[in-house]
C-alpha cells in the first residue's frame, strides 16, 4: 500500500493513494484506490479485523482528513468504511477531523478482537481529534468501533505521532509506546491496567524523560529473554523483565496458499477469563515494525497452553499443550507428496533386481524435513532422512537384495513421514517379483503356446530327441477311469520317439512334483536298462502293455535297479496315461523316493506300501519302495 500524502501545505491537489498487487513474484501491479486525491495519507496498518479472511487497510490522513478503513472483499477490491464502522474521525465534515500520522492494531481488551488506536497529533485547537483507542465491538455489532481512551487534559501533548504496542511486562495484556516529533514533547509508555486504564510508567520503567523527536519505534526481544525491548529515535532499549512467563510464536507460510512471512496470520491462545491473540504485521504506525515474531504475556500462569493459529488461506491449526518460556516455530499446513504410489521390481531367482528411486517432496517454499523407513530385510533406503528444499522434490534410493530369495511374490511397504505437514506418513507399496530361472520349479509346460510340430529339442530347456515335437493332443480315458485331463483343457502335447529330458533345478530336501501325460507305446522286447541315463526314475510299458516303473531296490546285500509292474491292466498302444509322482530329490538316488500315480490306480507291486501322508488329490498314494517304511531308496 502507498500513500500519496502531498508535495507541500499549501498544495491543494495532492496524490492519490495506489496499491500494488504482487503477481506471484513476477512484477506488481497497481490499482489506484477511489479515494481524494487529496486525503494526505501518511501510515498504513493492515488487520483482519473482520475475522472474514483477508487483509483490510487503515490509513492514517493528515490535515483534518478523514481516517480510511478498506474492506477487502477477499478478491483485493477494496471499499472505504472507515465513517460507517466508527473510525473515520469525530468530524463531520471533509476536513474536520484530526492529523493522524500512525495509527496501530491489538486487542488491548482480551477478548480476542483486533481494536485499533488512532494516533493523532492534534495541534491546541479542541476541534481537532486527540489520540483515541477504538474497541473493536466483534461480530454482534457488525464489527464497529467505540471510542474507549482518549489521551487528551494532564495526557495531552501536541505531536503525538506513532504508536506502538506490545505487552512489555508480559501480564497479559497490550501496552503502548507512543512516539512525539515536537521539541518540548516526548515520547511515552502506557502500562496497560486494563479496562481501559492506561498509566503513564515512562519514568518509572527506566526510560529517559526525554527520548528526542522521533517517527519511529519498534518492539522486538533483541536478547531473547522472553520480554520486549525497545527502539526508537536510534536508541534500543533493554527490558529488564521480571517474574512473568511468556511465549513466543515464529509463523512461517508456506509460499503458496500463505506468503511465506505469514503476513495477516492471526494466533490465539484463550484462557480463562480472556482470549490473547497477535497477528503479523508487515507494518504499523508510519514507517515502523515490530519484530515478526508473536510475542504473549502471560503472567504467573505456570501451565501449559493451547494456541489456535488462523492462516491468511483460511485454514486453522491448533497445537495443543504447548509449554511456556519459549520460542515456538509453526509452519503453515503443507502436504507431503511422493512421486510413486508403488514399486514393481522384478528380479530373476538367483540375482538381484534393479534399484529404483522415488522423490519426496513438499507444497510448501518451506523446508521440510522427512524420514523414510521400510519393513523388509531385502530392501535399502538412501538418504534415510533428508530436506526437501524450497518445494523441490529430493530423491530416495531404493536398493533391493534379492540373491537369496526363491522364486515368488514378496510384499513391503516403505513409509515417508514428516513433521512438517498434514498428512504424513504417506507409504510406497513396493510389490518385488522373483521369476524362476529356465528348470527352476514349479514348471508348468503346456504347449498351448507352441505352433503344432515346433521341434522341443533344446528349446524351453528340453533336450534329447531331436525330432520330440508339438502334436495336437487327443485325449480318451484310460481303463480303468483315470483322472481326467487338467482343468485348463490342454490341446497340445510333446511327442517323443526316444528319451526326452527336462533339467530342472532342484536342492536337496526339495519335493519335485511332476503331473504329465504319456502316450501308451509298448517296447517290442525287455524293459531297456536305462540306469546309465542319469535319472531318478524311468517309466515304460512292457512288450504286454503293463506299466512299469525302473526304480532302487535292495537284492541281497546291495542295492540295484530293477523294473517293477505297477500293477495295473495292460494299456493298448495309443491310450494316454496320466502320471503323478511326488519326489523327494536327492544328490544319490539311494536318498530319494518317490511316490507315483497312475490314473487314480493304486501302486500294486511287491514293493508297495500305503504312504503316511494325505496329499491332496483324489485318489491313494502308495510308497513303491523295497522295504516299507523305509522312505528312502525308491
């Protein structure tokens, strides 16, 4: 806000006041207020005296002026009410109203609404205004003003000029400092005794009897003991204190929805018998400031206290319990994003995934400070803290340890938590998906993917026949029924002339299940031994179409490899037989056993014995092993 004021006394045209609009930082632009041009406006003090969430103005004019009040509409269109709310100057006419060079804002009355003291400097004249504290008669009376104190008889001086006010001996309650720019006068402090009793304690407080001609005075805590010192006319004056406790408030907004000075905040802390609140200012009075930072007398209260802050978006926070005799720092409400809601590493069994990243960032210009945690071992966080920096997002880096892992889907949740906003923790979902190697198990090989008559040998990790191939796979039910083809319908099978085998990778103690299907093809002659292949068993049909399996038996005193009828019905060539079998694999074929099943048949050989355990599938599982109760050497 700029105030035009004049070029001399006896021009009459004078200037326009005009107020600057910041544009987001990038260039300021101006209005004109529909205001006299010749109104001499000297201080402006801004206040939401209104409690309707923005800024008004009171300018303080010179030469019998009338005093403005802009209303802010919220929209920064601004309409003069000063004569309608009661602050415009006891006159009635244009020019019969007071010299008013400062003027300031503060609840000296405890009951949480901004009043307002019009500091005129009034020549002798009785007609022209004396310095008068307006009370701010809240919301029940269409937030008007009534005149409390005026300092005029054995108060009176010519030149009063600034006002200033802070709760010097922090009793609770807004005391005045108030400037004079005449020789003879001097500037004084008001003690505050409340119902609108002002004593004059500029002598008894230690301040000069005479403080020279000045403008200007500004409260702040120079020393940072909790009470407010003085400067004015060049000097600065130390508060000695006393006994009473205190609290002080640093406002810092958040750049965006509130400037970052916290211009306009209000903050409140209600007790018992009053409500206290600040506000912060840009400016007071003409041409003064006091320190930004809010500052709360609060006597011999010993307890803590809650404060209320109301933000210049219109948004109000509350902290609760706070303790006294100290310097409190509140950030405007800000909210903390990151830049991935969830992350998807895939690794191969065996090796590791690759490092991801996110970033972490705050809507505030403040900085914001922010840890990072997690709830899996195969996962690292770093920085494990940080500072996001004037809204810029900062990185985390996200390592994943996943050599160990076996095959599967694995969960964790990494959590971002911050002081500093309202919505914190925010969590990334970190789903990590380890994929088997080529052999790893389970292996589900169906076909289905394959063109009719792709040649399998060293292709999908099968080797052996070179002419194995993919057939269209017919299927007839085996006598007696067996257990029908898999639910997914398979329409392709491998077929094989010779022996075609399939690594997989396995560990010791590691069940192996195998589910498959095998086309009934008799051997003209004897069962073949195959021990030399390497196996862990072998399946084939005998020259009279019984199945037979090639497993460890003990003989005597060693043990051997011997073909076992599995005692089922002959099978006819062309009949598809559907085979299960679970497996526990071991390094030595002594050290593993199997348990086989064959179209829902029983495994009826010298060799079988019921199995203790009650697996799933329909059906019973029989042991074929040499001695029962051996679970081993199958």
């Amino acid at each position: 806000y700029v105030t035009g004021y004049e070029l001399s006394y006896s021009d009459p045209s004078g200037f326009p006041d005009a107020i600057l609009m910041n544009n987001a930082g990038a260039a300021f632009s101006m209005t004109v207020l529909n205001a006299t041009t010749n109104n001499r406006a000297r201080g402006a003090t801004a206040c939401d005296f209104d409690q309707d969430g923005d800024l008004d103005i009171y300018v303080s004019c010179y030469r019998l002026r009338e005093n403005n009040l802009w209303l802010n509409d919220g929209n920064g269109t601004f309409t003069d009410v000063a004569t309608a709310r009661g602050v415009a100057g006891e006159g009635t006419l244009y020019d019969d109203r007071g010299h008013t060079i400062g003027s300031c804002w503060g609840d000296f009355n405890g009951d949480g609404y901004f009043d307002l003291f019009v500091g005129n400097f009034a020549h002798a004249d009785v007609s022209q205004d004396r310095p008068m504290l307006m009370q701010n008669m809240g919301p029940n009376n269409g937030y008007t003003f009534v005149n409390r104190w005026t300092l005029d008889g054995t108060q009176y001086q010519e030149s009063y000029a600034v006002p200033m006010a802070a709760d010097y001996d922090n009793d609770g309650d807004l005391d005045l400092f108030f400037t004079t720019v005449y020789a003879g006068d001097t500037s004084r402090l008001w003690r505050n005794d409340g119902n609108w009793v002002f004593t004059d304690v500029t002598a008894s407080s230690g301040l000069p009897s005479t403080l020279g001609q000045t403008y200007g005075a500004a409260w702040g805590d120079i020393n940072n003991d909790g009470f407010p010192d003085l400067l004015t006319n060049n000097k600065i004056f130390i508060n000695q204190g006393n006994a009473n406790k205190w609290l002080k408030v640093r406002l810092l907004g958040n750049g965006t929805t509130v400037n970052r000075s916290a211009i306009g905040a209000q903050a409140r802390i209600a007790l018992s018998n009053k409500t206290l609140v600040r506000q912060v200012e840009g400016a007071s009075g003409k041409a003064s400031q006091n320190e930004m930072t809010l500052h709360f007398g609060l006597g011999s209260r010993t307890t803590p206290v809650d404060l209320t802050i109301t933000w210049t978006d219109g948004t109000t926070q509350t902290i609760e319990d706070v303790a006294l005799n100290q310097t409190l720092t509140v950030t405007a409400p800000a909210a903390l994003g990151v830049s991935a809601q969830s992350l998807t590493p895939v690794a191969e069994r065996g090796n590791e995934a690759a490092a991801q990243s996110f970033t972490v960032q705050s809507d505030s210009l403040q900085p914001m400070a922010f840890a990072v945690s997690d709830n899996a071992a195969w996962l690292s966080l770093s920085p494990a803290s940080g500072t996001a920096l004037e809204g810029t997002a900062a990185g985390v880096q996200v390592t994943y340890d996943t050599g160990a892992l076996t095959s599967g889907t694995y969960h964790a949740t990494i959590t971002v938590t911050s002081a500093n906003v309202t919505n914190s923790p925010q969590a990334v979902a970190v789903t990590l998906t380890v994929v088997p190697q080529a052999g790893d198990l389970p292996i589900v090989e169906t076909f289905e993917s394959d063109a009719v008559d792709t040649l399998l040998a060293s292709v999908g990790g099968w080797s052996g026949d070179p002419a194995a191939r993919v057939a269209a796979l017919a299927y007839t039910p085996a006598i007696p029924p067996g257990y029908p083809v898999p639910e997914a319908a398979h329409a392709q099978v491998a077929v094989s002339g010779d022996p075609l085998a399939r690594t997989v990778n396995g560990a010791e103690g590691q069940n192996v299940n195998m589910d498959f299907m095998i086309q009934a093809k008799a051997f003209e002659d004897t069962l073949p031994n195959v021990a030399a292949e390497g196996g862990q068993m072998f399946f084939g049909i005998a020259s009279n179409g019984v199945l037979h399996v090639l497993h460890m038996a003990y003989e005597g005193s060693a043990w051997t490899r011997l073909w076992t009828d599995l005692g089922m019905p002959a099978f006819a060539d062309g009949a598809w037989v559907r085979i299960s079998v679970r497996m526990d694999y071991a390094s030595n074929p002594a050290d593993t056993f199997f348990q086989p099943r064959v179209n829902g048949s029983l495994c009826l050989s010298p060799y079988a014995f019921k199995s203790p355990m009650d697996l799933t599938s329909p059906g019973t599982w029989y042991l074929c092993a040499d001695t029962p109760g051996k679970g081993g050497g199958g």
